[in-house]
C-alpha cells in the first residue's frame, strides 16, 4: 500500500499541483473594512497615532503607501496599530508583486500576540496571501514547503469561522469550496517537495473529493467578492 501511493504521488509532477493551486482565487472573505474599524475603535493609542496611520490608510498607490508605514513605524515602534500597520504591509506588497516581503508581514501577523485584533476574515485573508506568494515563489525549499503545510493547515481551520455576515451570500458556497481546493492543492504541492508522498496522496484525496475544476473558467486571483 505504502508503494502504491508513493507511485501514485509521483505521478503527479509539482508543476501541475502548483497550477491548481495558483489558480484559484481567494475571494470568500468579502469585506473585512468595517469588522476592523469597529476593532480599531476599541482599542487605545493616541491622536497622532491615529492620524499617522490613518494617512496610509487611505492611500492606495502602493509605494507611498509603503513609505508611509516606515514612517509610522520608525515613530511609533511600539503603537497598539501595530497589527494594522502590518495588515496593511501585506496588501501593498502584494499590490507589487513582492512575494518575500508579503510573507515576511504575513508572519509577522500570524507570530503576534496581537493577531486576535484582528477579525477572522482579515487573518484568513492575511494567511491568503501568504499562500499566494508562496505558490509564486516556485520554491523547492523544505524548510519553507513544512512552513507552507502548516499555513494551509491555519487557513483551513480559519475557514471554518469565517464570518459570513461581511461576505456576499451568494457567492460564498462557491468560493468556500475553492479556497479548500486551493488550500488543499498547495498542501499537497508542499508534501512532494517534502517528498512525503502518503501526505501529498491524502492531500491530493481531498482536492478530488471537492469536485473537478476547470481552468478556462476561473478568474486571476483577485479583489474579495463584495455585497
């Protein structure tokens, strides 16, 4: 049995499992813009605090938003927005196709003591995007593919508690069962490059489980599905 499945994981090449899973998008979270403003406003730290970060907030080109967080960051190293500043980190490098750096704030978040701040859909959406850059690093790193298991492992556990009054409805089904897919698919990509080929075979088990796919129909990875 052990050999079967060996030979039935090596069958699969990375390459394709790693087509899967860069191919779906995440988009079942919807919108998470009010869950964390409501958050924000529970918490304490000062005007100018406030006013700093809401500055880059509120900018949308991603290079001056970046230089607007360095800039809160160098002021206010130890700010309760902390958690904010990084969220917003990932969303601008991730604008700039910065894979590294939106897994280096995308750690930073999942690390943190702080996390919590954060309401589930956010953290799902910041787990997302750590996934995402990984799958377009094409690495064959190990220590990184044990790293990618444990994320997906997070995300499919988070995905049980999304919170499904900030997302559109009607789409939420559809999209739930491609983030399983996708999360699943990127786990068995990192099983192989760990060459533990009985994970990748359940893995690999679970994506079959959840329905064919077809790659003309799906949509770039993307903006979050709205009300």
């Amino acid at each position: 049995m052990k050999r079967n499945c060996v030979r039935f994981a090596a069958d699969f090449s990375h390459a394709a499992v790693l087509v899967i899973a860069i191919s779906f998008p995440f988009t079942c979270c919807g919108q998470t813009g009010r869950q964390n403003q409501e958050n924000r406003s529970k918490r304490p730290y000062t005007i100018v605090e406030y006013n700093s970060f809401a500055e880059s907030y509120h900018v949308k080109a991603p290079t001056e938003k970046i230089a607007l967080l360095d800039s809160f960051v160098a002021k206010f190293a130890d700010s309760s927005l902390l958690i904010y500043v990084y969220e917003q980190y990932v969303e601008a490098y991730k604008d700039l196709a910065d894979n590294s750096k939106v897994m280096e704030y995308a750690e930073k978040i999942c690390s943190s003591n702080e996390k919590l701040r954060l309401d589930v859909n956010t953290r799902f959406e910041v787990l997302a995007a750590w996934v995402q850059a990984y799958n377009n690093l094409r690495s064959n790193d190990v220590v990184l593919a044990a790293k990618a298991r444990e994320m997906c492992r997070i995300g499919l556990s988070l995905l049980e508690s999304i919170d499904v009054r900030y997302v559109n409805q009607k789409a939420f089904p559809e999209e739930l069962g491609k983030a399983k897919l996708y999360l699943n698919a990127t786990t068995a990509a990192a099983a192989m490059t760990m060459k533990d080929y009985e994970a990748a075979v359940q893995s690999l088990s679970t994506v079959v489980a959840l329905g064919t796919y077809d790659p003309s129909k799906l949509r770039p990875a993307s903006t979050p599905a709205q009300r």
